[in-house]
C-alpha cells in the first residue's frame, strides 16, 4: 500500500500546531481563571475601617500661650484704638475681683474689653477670656482672670439650643488650687449668662458632660459622689 510521505509529514505538522495552540489556550484560560478567582478574594476582603477619634474627645496636651493683658479703662475697650468704632466689637468680659461670695472670698465684675469686629458675640466672648493673661500689666490693680490660670484648658465652640449655652472645651482642669474651681466656674458661665438669650449652660471637657465630682478632694461619700455625679451644668 502506497503511503504519501509527504502528505503524513504535513498532517502530523498541523497536529501539533494544533496542541500547541491548544495549550496556549489552556494556560491562558488558567492564567485568567487565577486572576479572576484573586481578584473577587481581594474584593470580599473584609477592611477593617480605621477608627477616626472625633475632634472633640481630642486631649490638647500643649498649654495654652495667652497674649493679652486683662485692663480695664480705656484701651481696653478700643477707644483709644482707632477712629472707627464700627470696626470693633466691645466684649464685657468676667473677671475676679476681691471680695464677695464666690469660692474662698471673690466676686466677679464685667471689664469692657474690644475685639475686631463679629457678630458671634459669645464665641468671641470666650476665645478672647481665654486668651487674657491671669494677671494685669500692673498686678497689684487688684483683679485677675482665674481662666487664664488653667493653661492645660482650651476652648474649642460653643452653640446656643433653645436658650441652652453648649460649652466644648478640651485639654484638662489643672489649674491652680481648690479656690479656683468656684473662680473658674463663675468666669465661664457668667460670660454666657451674661446674655439674655442663654438661660442655661452644659459644658463638656473632651466630648463628655463635665463632671465637678472628678475634681472633689473630699471624701466621695461625704459631698455624694459616691453615688451622684455632679455634671457641670448651671442655670441662671
């Protein structure tokens, strides 16, 4: 039986083309079938977000800088800053005072004190209370600012709800002796009592309600905070 040489040669040639082709396409549905099979892994992965700690539970560890002097009369007010009143906004800030019924003997009185001019009256209020040195240029005037003494205190907002003053502050309540928390307390709920349109204020240190109880130096059974936090939150 005759057999084309040839003929057999070029058929046995086209089958192997034809594997080889085939094996190309294997490999590549394999390569493919890999990477889809690793890229829907990837996507079902399960990412765990990172958690983000809200501004106001931020602690600010530096201290507070303040740079202005406390005064009273005139360049306080800004009348001896300029000609033009309307570019100022005069702020009645509370200051202490000797004598009087507030912690161990004080009291407190209003010194006109200017800032450029704003509308946010009790935001402006208190960055600028907390931005006055604890003491006059001249010491022995006979007033201070007991704020400006809780360096490690910083304010952040405040909101006004419904006649209820929202006081944010951040940091710590350091400050510089058992006196000065009645100072402290009256400084800063005065300066919002101070307008009509607050009747009540909760101040939050770090993002959570003040409590007076964390600061008590007697026995927590004697003052009840044992048993009843006592939250910063004052009435007018």
């Amino acid at each position: 039986m005759f057999v084309d040489k040839e003929s057999s040669r070029s058929t046995i040639h086209s089958m192997n083309k034809t594997n080889k082709v085939i094996v190309v396409l294997v490999f590549l549905l394999i390569v493919g079938a890999a990477i889809f099979v690793a890229t829907k892994s990837k996507e079902n992965e399960k990412v765990e977000p990172t958690p983000s700690t809200p501004v106001e539970d931020k602690i600010i560890l530096e201290d507070r800088v303040p740079s202005r002097y406390v005064c009273v009369g005139e360049y306080c007010d800004g009348s001896m800053q300029d000609d033009n009143p309307a570019s100022r906004t005069v702020l009645q800030i509370p200051l202490i005072k000797e004598g009087g019924n507030i912690g161990c003997g004080v009291g407190i009185f209003f010194a006109p004190h200017w800032t450029p001019k704003t509308s946010a009256v009790l935001d402006a209020t208190y960055r600028l209370l907390f931005d006055l040195k604890p003491l006059p240029e001249i010491a022995t005037d006979g007033f201070r600012n007991t704020v400006g003494e809780y360096l490690g205190l910083h304010y952040k907002s405040v909101s006004i709800v419904d006649g209820t003053a929202k006081l944010m502050l951040t940091g710590n309540m350091t400050g510089p002796g058992h006196c000065a928390e009645p100072e402290l307390r009256a400084q800063i709920n005065q300066a919002a009592f101070h307008f009509d349109s607050v009747k009540k204020i909760e101040v939050y240190l770090n993002g959570k309600l003040f409590d007076w109880c964390s600061m008590s130096d007697a026995d927590p059974s004697e003052d009840g905070c044992d048993t009843t936090p006592k939250y910063w939150i004052d009435t007018k």
